[in-house]
C-alpha cells in the first residue's frame, strides 16, 4: 500500500499524480481518502444530461472521505465533504487543499 500525505497548501489530485509518477503507479484502487480540507471543487452531472458537469467550489472548512481509481496514472476521486452545519456535498473532486489539517489518501497499486 502507499500511503500519501498530502502537504499543508497543495492541490490534492495534483500532489497524488505526482506521487503516483514518483511511485511507477498506473493503476490502482484508492482505497480511501481522508482528512478535511480548506478548499475544494466538486462535480456532478444534472438530471437531464449524464454528459455534462455541474462545477461547484466550496471555500469552506470540510471534512472529507472519499475513494477511488488510478487509471493510466490518473487519480479519479469521487468524495463527500461535510460542511459547518452538517449538510454533506459529494460528487467528483478535481481539486482539495488543506491548510489547517491533514488529508491522506491510501492506494493499493494494481501493477
């Protein structure tokens, strides 16, 4: 298993596919995700059109799990995040930044 610590102010998806390249990583499981985050930027697809995105950032304190895929190097995350009244977003993350906690992600390498 490797285990990423995603350092305080880094993109987590961006700071993942370089340890992944760093590691020989291609393909994998990402077991899970874990942490809280200062920033994120979720999607999810409307009703009426699976091929399109709906882009939403979140510049809040969240808590966030998630799991996932690597698939010709590439980390793809699906995640829900809590936020400060309990409420719960989810979707696709393309971006995450802790700056005052910590996010670990766990992958179990396939190749």
């Amino acid at each position: 298993m490797l285990i990423v610590e995603i350092p305080t102010g880094a993109d987590i998806i961006s700071h993942l596919t370089k340890e992944l390249t760093n590691h020989g990583v291609r393909q994998g499981a990402i077991a899970s995700v874990i942490g809280a985050v200062d920033e994120c930027t979720l999607s999810t697809m409307p009703r009426g059109d699976a091929s399109q995105d709906i882009v939403r950032t979140y510049t809040e304190p969240l808590e966030l799990f998630g799991t996932g895929e690597v698939r010709d190097g590439v980390p793809h995350i699906h995640a829900v995040c809590g936020t400060e009244d309990g409420t719960a977003v989810a979707g696709h993350l393309h971006m995450g930044r802790p700056q005052h906690w910590f996010v670990r992600v766990y992958v179990l390498p396939a190749n």
